[in-house]
C-alpha cells in the first residue's frame, strides 16, 4: 500500500530529524567555539538529505494513490498531516535550503558574543543574508499558496493562522492591555516586597531546577536538563532537551524558566509513543506548543497554590528569610513592572513585547522595513508600548532573542497566541476540575492537572487541527476574552 510507504518514509525522516535536534542541542550546550563551521556544514548537508527524500519524484505517486486508498480515520488524519509536510518542503529548492541552514547556523553562532558586546553592525553582516533567503523563502511559499509572504512563513508554525485574524487578536489586546499596565502597576506602588539577596549558588539552583521539575512530572528518562545562552526545549519526546540560563545574584527568573521548558517537555513527553515517528503524532502548533509552557509556567507555577508548595523547596535550598516567604514569593512572581527583555517580563507586559516584534518582522519579510532600520522602530515601539528607551543598547533590544538569527520569522505570534490558549485552557480545566486552589490541595491535585492535559492536548497530538483541538477540548473556538478575565482575576 501507497500509504504504508509513506509511513516507512516519513519514520525515516524522523530517525534523521532526532539526529538533526540532538546535533543542534549539543551546538547550543556543549560545542566548543572552532566546531561550529563543521558543524554548520554537517546540518545544512542534513538538511538538503531530508529535503531530498521528502521531496523525491515518487512522493507525489504515492500520495495519489493514498488518498484512493480504504484509510481509517486516524490514518486519514495522518495521511493529512504528511501532505501538508510533504506540500511545505516541495516549494523549495534543495539549494535554498542549504544556503538558509548554514546562514542561520552562522548567525545564530556569531550572534551569541556579538549580543554580549552589544554589536549591532557586526550582527548585520550576518542577518542582512538570512533575512535575504527568508524573503525568497516567503515569495515561493507566497505564490505556491496564495498567501501573504509573512503569512506563508507564519503558517508553518501556526498553520491556518493569518495576519488579518492577528490583527483583529491584537487591536483588541491593545485597546485594554495599555490600562490594564497602569491600574496594576499603579495598585502595586503600595504593596511592598522584598527582593532576595545572593549570591545563590549555581549548584544549588540547578539542583531546586530538577526537584521541581520532578514536582512538574518530567521524565528524567527520557530527558535532561543543561545551559545554553538561550533557554529552550529541543531534542525529541524519547530524548527531551531543555536548557536554562543562571544568575547567581536571582534564583527566580532561571527557576521559572526551567519550569516553563518543562511544559515544553511534557507536551513532548506525553505525546502518543505509537505514532511518534509520524506528523500526526507530533504537536500540533507553536501555539499549541506554546500554551503548554505558559500554563505550566503562568497559570500554574504563578498562582498562589502552586508558590505554597514551591516556597518550602526554596527555603530547603537557599534557607530561611522573609523574601523566601510563601507571601513574598508570591508578590515577587506576580509584580508587573515594565522591562527591557522578553524573557524576563511578566504575564501581563509580556504582549507588548511580541507585537512588536510581530510588526517589526511582517514590514522585514514584506519588504516595507529593512535590516538596518530594525533599532530605530524597536526603539519607537518600546516608547510606546513600555515607555522604555532602548537607543544604543542593542543587547537589550533588537540583539536579545535567538529566533530571527536563524530565520524563524512567523514564531513570535506564537507566544501571545500560547498565552490566550493557556487561559482557556485553564478556565475549561477548572471549570471541570475544581480552581487551582482547590485543586493543589489535594494529594493528587497536580496529577489531575495533567492528566486533563494529556487527554485533552497532549495525547490528541495532531489528529485534530488547531481551532477543533481547541473547540473539543473548551467547547469554544479560541476566545481571547478568557486571556482577560485572567490577568484582571489575578491582578485586579
């Protein structure tokens, strides 16, 4: 049968990608600097290898003779999965996708000391390339789907998503998110707190990490955990890999980090085994993706339920102090204050960073904005929005996120997107389940959690498209009214 060769197709190129994500972890964690052209090299001839197979000539006879094919419905499910996989790559050239592969692994390496020197203009030798094959990228997925480029780009990672309905999503976040900011910073001014004093040792973070993500239900398993300059989640669900970053003078930024990877992984962890090597099997969008990090690390580890059961792990490890406290914990993990770098901001300025980052890269794939003009709309937007000035410093602006040094443009959405999902989401679960404060009482509260995560998301995996994941799994289409009602329960 046609579709059994795809399938046998389809685990192969899997097998290669796990090679390809344990490569590229180790390039993040462990490669010493004069590895990397080598390396670059070795995952751009990785790279046009899987291109190849999954664009031979024989691909499109056997999705032909597939789809005449008597397929139950999961294998019509996955048969609709590899196409759309299989129709993405086929628009490319094998070389476009060698020329992108080794852009981005050189930039993205380049990048890592050209951040901490704040150096811009050496950045740009690197990105003017990789932002030239992403245009020619978005202008041949443009007209091979009649999609807006940027729209092309965005809909590999949020397939079915468009800048119209994100525009709608984002006026509508902006015509109450900027009040929101201020009633709640203006309520915090008389709520005092205490910032804990280090140094904290690093050991002694990584070893708070790893009990809670233990606490979270990793599988140590079938994972691990180490530093990078960027924290994030890679590897594949047999072999999870996520990564944070440590200060000694503040424990808590890098432990909701880890505990934001750790949604990562379980989504990865507990997608279904029997279909793992297959697109069905796999997660459904970065959005998705997306929301099961920010419901681990914001509507979970943020309540005040969860910190009462943090708190006493991190007076075990760093001893006993008023800002160690159940109380003070909290304020700390709940403070909105207006910040210069995305990873660091809270649940409710943390929007404001992806649209501007969503505006900025629409203009830089369209043509409408070019690489050398990013600082000064950077620093426009961030006036704007945060009231903040970023001129000068590009390490803490337009230098400090990895995703545009290897062309991931379309990703930021993503995360805002993840956002509304997660407060959906969590209001269905508790809805069905009892609040969070309820909830994380009970001995097994934490097991009822994601045992309504795995079935609902995690092991649906890609059977679904997005919008009816969602509507099964909420019983509504997603509603960012859910992203409000949250932030103003929890702040207001």
């Amino acid at each position: 049968m046609s579709y059994q060769k795809l399938t046998a197709r389809f685990t192969q190129l899997h097998h290669f990608a796990h090679l390809g994500a344990i490569c590229g972890w180790d390039r993040a964690t462990m490669m010493p600097d004069g590895g990397n052209e080598a390396r670059a090299a070795a995952l751009a001839e990785l790279s046009v290898l899987m291109h190849e197979r999954l664009t031979a000539a024989e691909m499109a006879d056997w999705f032909a003779a597939a789809s005449e094919e008597p397929l139950s419905p999961a294998q019509s499910a996955s048969l609709r999965e590899m196409y759309r996989q299989w129709q993405q790559a086929s628009v490319l050239p094998a070389d476009l996708v060698q020329a992108k592969s080794l852009a981005g692994s050189r930039c993205e390496h380049a990048w890592r000391e050209q951040r901490s020197n704040n150096d811009w203009q050496g950045f740009l030798a690197n990105f003017r390339q990789v932002v030239a094959l992403s245009r020619e990228e978005a202008a041949i997925r443009g007209a091979a789907s009649g999609l807006r480029p940027y729209d092309s780009l965005l809909d590999l990672y949020e397939p079915g998503m468009s800048s119209d309905r994100l525009d709608t999503l984002f006026g509508e976040l902006k015509s109450w998110l900027p009040d929101l900011i201020q009633r709640v910073v203006t309520r915090q001014q008389s709520r005092s707190y205490q910032a804990p004093q280090g140094p904290f040792a690093i050991d002694k973070q990584a070893a708070l990490g790893r009990e809670v993500m233990a606490l979270l239900g990793f599988d140590f398993q079938r994972g691990r955990q180490d530093v990078s300059v960027h924290p994030f989640c890679g590897g594949v669900p047999t072999d999870v890999r996520i990564t944070t970053r440590y200060n000694e003078a503040d424990f808590t930024q890098s432990l909701m980090g880890i505990i934001h990877e750790t949604g990562h992984a379980r989504y990865e962890q507990g997608l279904p085994i029997e279909t793992l090597s297959l697109p069905v099997g796999q997660a459904r969008s970065m959005g998705i993706h997306e929301s099961q990090s920010l419901f681990f690390e914001m509507q979970l580890a943020r309540h005040s339920a969860f910190i009462a059961k943090l708190a006493p792990r991190v007076r075990t490890c760093f001893g006993n102090s008023p800002a160690l406290s159940d109380e003070n914990l909290v304020r700390l993990y709940t403070r909105v204050k207006p910040g210069l770098i995305r990873v660091d901001a809270d649940e409710v300025t943390y929007p404001t960073h992806i649209m501007l980052r969503y505006e900025i890269e629409q203009q830089l794939i369209e043509g409408k904005l070019e690489p050398e003009q990013i600082p000064e709309l950077w620093a426009t937007r961030m006036q704007e929005y945060l009231g903040l000035d970023t001129r000068g410093d590009y390490r803490n602006g337009c230098l400090q996120d990895i995703h545009w040094t290897d062309g991931s443009f379309g990703y930021f959405p993503s995360y805002t997107l993840g956002a509304m999902y997660a407060a959906q989401f969590s209001a269905a679960l508790q809805r069905e389940l009892g609040d969070f404060s309820t909830l994380l009482r009970c001995e097994d509260g934490l097991g009822a959690i994601f045992g309504w995560l795995s079935s609902r998301i995690w092991q649906q995996a890609s059977q679904l498209d997005t919008d009816a994941l969602v509507q099964q799994a909420t019983g509504e289409s997603l509603n960012p009214v859910h992203f409000r009602r949250h932030l103003e329960a929890r702040y207001l």
